[in-house]
C-alpha cells in the first residue's frame, strides 16, 4: 500500500510538471476534430522589418472565423521559422487567411494581401525558404494604444507635441499621414478620419 502511494505522488508530480510547462497559446484549435492537414513553413515580417525574435507574436490559420492551425516556433541551423499545420474536413476548396498575435500590445492583427489556398498534405514553403507572412503591428492613427483610432488620439498628438511626452504614446501608429513625423498636422488628419467615419 505505502508503494503504491508513493507511485501516486510521483505520478501527480510529473504531471503537474509537465503541466507547469506547458505553454498555452492565444488560440485553440480542436486538432481531432479535422480530417486533412497541410503544412506551412511560415516567417514574419513586422512592416519592412523581419521579425527574428518570436516570443512576442503568435500565428494562426483561420477559416473564416475558426482557427484551425497555431503556429510553433522551430530552430534549424541557428535560424528560426514558424511551423504551421492548418487543418480541413475537405481535401481542398477552402481559402486560409493569417492573424499575428502580438502579445506585448495584447492585440490580433491581420496578415494582409495574402491567403491560402488548402491542399490536402501539401507544403507551402520550406524551413530555409519560408512563406513570409507581413503584418502591421499597429493600427495607424491609434497614438494612445487603446486600440480604437478616435478623438482622443488626435488630443495624444497635441499633447505629445506641444509637450514631448504622453503616456503611453504609440509614435509609429501616431504617424497617420506616414511622413516619418509626428506633428499637428496628423492630429487633423484624425479628426477628420473620425468626423467622416
């Protein structure tokens, strides 16, 4: 009795170990309840920039609104890619499109202008050659980071400019009109944006 006591703790042990170290990831997708997979080898590219550090993002396939494959980041030759099997109940027909999950900002943004087409066991690029996926990590215009571009973003602008700081100021996404400055000029811009929506 007193062995097998022990053989139960051990057990629990373990599995609150592995438990402990399991990631949980920002999406979900039910890998059971799918007939067909395909593989993507995918790499981001944040704006113009590759992304080389993967721990702030997350990537996911999705179907219309369901998310049918998670990303994991795989390392070969010192070099990181992300390896995606997207998942189907049909052997093809069905378009894929991408979300980045950016976990610092704690938002999911578009993979624009690219989707693709599913093709059961098939492979969209390789580990040295992969698909790369190209996000912008901001919305343009949200310069206080609360996610919605509004009044009070052009306030942050004016604020920020007037007097150099603001909390929270996102200055990339307050850049509205893209010059590569942020002025008052940006601050309109907004306002009209948000009068004219």
């Amino acid at each position: 009795m007193r062995n097998y006591c022990k053989m139960i703790v051990v057990v629990c042990l373990c599995l609150c170990c592995i438990g402990a170290r399991a990631q949980t990831s920002h999406w979900q997708t039910d890998i059971y309840a799918y007939q067909y997979d395909m593989t993507a080898y995918v790499a981001l590219a944040a704006g113009d920039e590759a992304v080389t550090d993967y721990s702030n993002y997350e990537v996911a396939a999705f179907c219309g609104d369901e998310c049918r494959g998670v990303a994991s980041v795989q390392t070969a030759n010192g070099k990181s890619y992300l390896y995606l099997r997207i998942r189907s109940n049909q052997s093809s027909g069905e378009t894929f499109t991408f979300k980045v999950y950016v976990k610092d900002i704690d938002r999911e943004v578009d993979v624009e202008n690219f989707s693709m087409d599913f093709a059961a066991q098939s492979v969209n690029g390789l580990p040295s050659n992969p698909v790369v996926l190209s996000f912008v990590p901001y919305i343009p215009g949200d310069a206080d980071g609360d996610g919605v571009v509004d009044l009070t973003d052009a306030v942050a602008i004016y604020e920020f400019y007037m007097n150099g700081e603001y909390p929270n100021f996102a200055e990339i996404a307050a850049d509205f009109d893209g010059d590569g400055t942020v002025d008052l000029t940006d601050a309109v811009l907004i306002y009209e944006y948000y009068m004219n929506q």
